[in-house]
C-alpha cells in the first residue's frame, strides 16, 4: 500500500484551533488511542535508511508496520507501507524471516512506546484527516496529517491552506524521527546522524 500525506507540526493553540473547527462537525469523526512501539536494530540501521518498523496497538489489536519512503518531493510524500496483523507482543523482530524485500537484515530490538491521542476525520472517500497529540520521552507535541489518494493532491492542498494561507508546505519530520531525536539526546547518543525528514 502507498501513503500520501500532508504532514504540519503544530502548536498547542494551533492543535486546539483545528480540533474544534466548526466545519469538521459535519464530518464522520472519530477518537482513538493508538500506541507505537518503535524497534531498530542495535547499530540504529533502519533509522539511518529512514525505515519505519513499529508495532501499533489500538484497544488490543496488534499490527506490525513497516514503512519507507519512495518519494519526496518537499511538499508531500509518498510511503510504502507493509502491514501484518499479529496475535503476540514481540519483543525482537527477526526482519530476515518478515521483510524478504528489505535490505537491513538481522533483530530489530523494541526501543520504547509513543503515545498518540488521535482525532480521525474522513473527509471523502479521498481525504482522511488526522488531528494528533503524541507523547513520548516526557515530550508532548502536536501534528495535523492530511492523507489522500493518488490523484487528489489539490484537494489535500485546499483543507491545508484553511489553516495555513500562504505558507508554503514544509515536510514536517513524521513521528518517528521526532521520536528517536528526543531518544538519542536522551540517551547522550552522539555519532547518529540526526534526520531531519
């Protein structure tokens, strides 16, 4: 499956401000807690290859994600996302048995859990929008996903610029990344490169 998404980090006023926005009202919403444990292997490789692998948990359901990306460009970008449902918490993922197509090859070890409180809203059959606030290391911030169909970016654009008129999209850094920067400093980590993406 491919992903295309809008990604903005937010302020706290600014997360607020969209999440009460009158006109979503009138839309399907819906609120949920989703936990991602985020795992890598012990030299940090999928992080370098800028490849998501985590387990998701919402309620008691557990599903193994996988994520890279296979284009960029500035404004949006566009994933590829492998997804398998799982019946047990692993605590180490042997990526050589679940990943044939990946070129990191060993034990991805568990690093630690992100928290997301998020407020789903389908716009039309092409647009989903994601109002989130994650938390994690003691750190809380804030995020608005715009997530459409191949084919519907103008779309994704024109709820984007209700909020933002005239800012240029910038490709806000995802979860992830913003995750393991706050789990190297944390950590005194020093010879990772930090993404920026």
């Amino acid at each position: 499956m491919e992903e295309h998404e809008i990604k903005q980090l937010l302020t706290a006023e600014m997360y607020l401000h969209i999440l009460n926005y009158e006109a979503f009202n009138h839309f399907n919403k819906k609120r949920l807690i989703q936990i991602n444990y985020y795992y890598d292997t012990s030299d940090y490789a999928l992080y370098h290859q800028d490849i998501t692998l985590r387990v998701r948990q919402i309620d008691q359901n557990l599903m193994m994600e996988i994520k890279y990306t296979v284009e960029d460009n500035g404004s949006y970008k566009v994933k590829k996302e492998i997804c398998k449902p799982i019946s047990e918490f692993p605590m180490v993922i042997h990526l050589d048995y679940l990943f044939d197509d990946l070129p990191i090859k060993g034990e991805a070890l568990q690093i630690h859990a992100l928290i997301t409180e998020r407020t789903r809203i389908k716009v039309s059959e092409h647009i989903l929008i994601d109002i989130d606030k994650s938390s994690y290391f003691g750190k809380t911030d804030y995020e608005l996903e715009i997530e459409f169909v191949d084919g519907h970016y103008e779309e994704a654009l024109k709820i984007f610029n209700i909020f933002f008129p005239n800012n240029e999209i910038k490709s806000s850094c995802g979860k992830k990344t913003r995750f393991f920067n706050r789990y190297f400093e944390l950590m005194n980590i020093r010879n990772v490169t930090i993404l920026l993406v």
